[in-house]
C-alpha cells in the first residue's frame, strides 16, 4: 500500500495567516466531513422524535453548530493524546502536535475556546439532553485511548459518534425511549462500518507502530464484516422507524441509503487509501438519505 496523506494546505487554507494554519489543521476545519458524520445520528434522531416545525429547525441548527465545535473538540483531544504515534505514522505525521507546528499549551487554550462555545449551546437544550451531553465527555476524552487496548477503537467510535442519536432525541422529545435505543444501535454500527474503511488508509503503519484496529482485525475479511455492518445499519433504523410509528414512505426511501451502502461494499479496496477515503466520505450522503427517509415517513 502506497503512502498516503489527507493533510493539504491548499486552496482556502492556503489563503489563510499561516499563525492560523496550525488550528485548522488541529480542529480538521478543511476537512469537515467528520462533523458532518457527528452530526447526522442526531439529525435522525431529532427528526424522528416528531417535535414541532419550529422546535424541530432550532434542534438542528444547535446540533449542526455544536457537532462542528465538539468534533474540533475532539481532534484536540485525540491529537494530544496521539501526537508520539502520529509522528510514526505517514498520514498523521504532518498533524499540528505531531509535526511541532503547535505547541500543546497553545492546543489546551484552543480547546478551552472549543469547549466554552460547546457549552453555550448545550445550555439551550432541555435538562435531559444537558445530562447527555455531559456525559459525553467521558467518551470524547477516553476514546483514542481504545486503540492502545482493543482491536475495536472503531465500535469506541461508535458509541462517541452516535451519542447524537440518543441526546438529539432527549432533546426534542424530552425522554427516551426503545426507538431511540434502536436508532442509536442503527448508528454505532454504521459507524462501525464506515471507520473500518478509513482505518485502512493506516494499516500497515498502524501494525508498525502496534495500533490495533477492525482494519487490521479483519484485514481481507472486511468485505463481510462491512457488509454485515451496513444490514444491521438498514435493519436497526428500520426497526427505529416502526418503534416510532412512521409510516410508509420511511420504508421506501431507506432504499436509497440502503444502495448506497450496497455499493460501498461492492467498490471497497482495502489497498487504495485514496479510495477508502472517499467511501469513508460518501458516508455523509447516506446520513443525510436516512435523514430524508426519516423526514418522509413523519410527513
């Protein structure tokens, strides 16, 4: 497998005061597609929980501006945690803390900024979504430790990335309920899935440097093991959707995010780290097909 890097400081980045490069790089700001994935479990979740129109639209706004904020939150975190590792590997060589582009104090003083916005927003949602989001701190703080310790860091990710699904639903529904508890499986396998792919970018570094990984776990096998994530993803939504009572055009749109899925399985080449990255990404299409589906089926 070829060395390979996603780092770029091209096009509006390259635009930017080069004291300013560092943090986006740190808060991955020029690749956003990691927010957008934080985001769409509670995307699905808010729309699922069928609150008014207009409470529904300030829902999304505060999880959209939050998952941005707590997913640079989070690359700080991991980047501090990591920064001896990343210098070993090619395509986290060139991150902030690993590169000595940034110094940590100056990391510790961004997250702060990070975390205080983060709050200003959790202060908006109701008393149970607060208690969530809380509680989420536990996950964002312990999960690049999981890779030292498991060769399941990526189901870790799951569970950080789809605490949307259960806190967006909280806050739009004020509880929690079995539809809720489904869709949040529905997410952390998808998620499962999806990071498996982008871990293959790493493989052979992570073996190196003794990081372990579903990548690595399964190796040639991933294609099953993708295939078997992706059927629990479709079923376990669905499910959500029949707790929740939506009705049928849920069902007939999830035929797309379905395909899409589908066709990741088909495409993936666990050898090209470029094109893992961009099945990883296409990810974001998928949340956003089962948003819509959710949307059809509370119509």
């Amino acid at each position: 497998m070829r060395p390979y890097t996603d780092i770029t400081s091209t096009g509006w980045v390259g635009r930017l005061p080069a004291a300013w490069v560092p943090y986006v790089h740190l808060a991955r700001l020029d690749r956003p597609i990691g927010a957008w994935l934080l985001f769409l479990p509670g995307l699905w979740s808010i729309l699922l929980a069928g609150a008014p129109p207009g409470r529904t639209a300030w829902l999304v706004a505060l999880f959209l501006a939050g998952s941005f904020l707590m997913r640079a939150a989070g690359c700080v975190v991991n980047d501090m945690w990591d920064r001896e590792m990343d210098r070993k590997v090619t395509r986290t060589a060139g991150r902030p803390l690993a590169s000595g582009a940034l110094r940590m104090r100056y990391a510790f003083a961004f997250l702060a900024v990070l975390l205080a916005g983060g709050l200003l927003i959790l202060l908006q949602l109701n008393r149970p979504a607060q208690l969530l989001g809380v509680a989420s701190l536990l996950l964002v703080v312990t999960y690049p430790l999981a890779k030292r310790v498991t060769w399941w860091p990526q189901a870790m990710l799951g569970l950080t990335f789809g605490w949307g699904a259960p806190m967006g639903y909280a806050a739009a529904a004020g509880r929690l309920d079995w539809a809720a508890a489904a869709l949040y499986a529905g997410a952390i396998v998808w998620i499962l899935g999806y990071d498996t792919i982008y871990a293959h970018q790493d493989r052979e570094d992570d073996a190196l440097v003794g990081v372990r990984s579903t990548a690595r776990l399964f190796a040639e096998r991933t294609g099953p093991f993708l295939a078997a994530c992706y059927a629990a993803t479709v079923a376990l939504v669905g499910l959500a959707g029949w707790l929740a009572g939506l009705s049928w055009p849920f069902y007939a749109g999830l035929a797309l995010p379905a395909a899409r899925l589908a066709r990741q399985v088909a495409a993936l080449d666990i050898d090209d780290p470029g094109h893992c990255l961009r099945l990883f990404q296409a990810n974001r299409e998928v949340g956003l097909a089962i948003g819509l589906a959710v949307l059809l089926g509370r119509l």
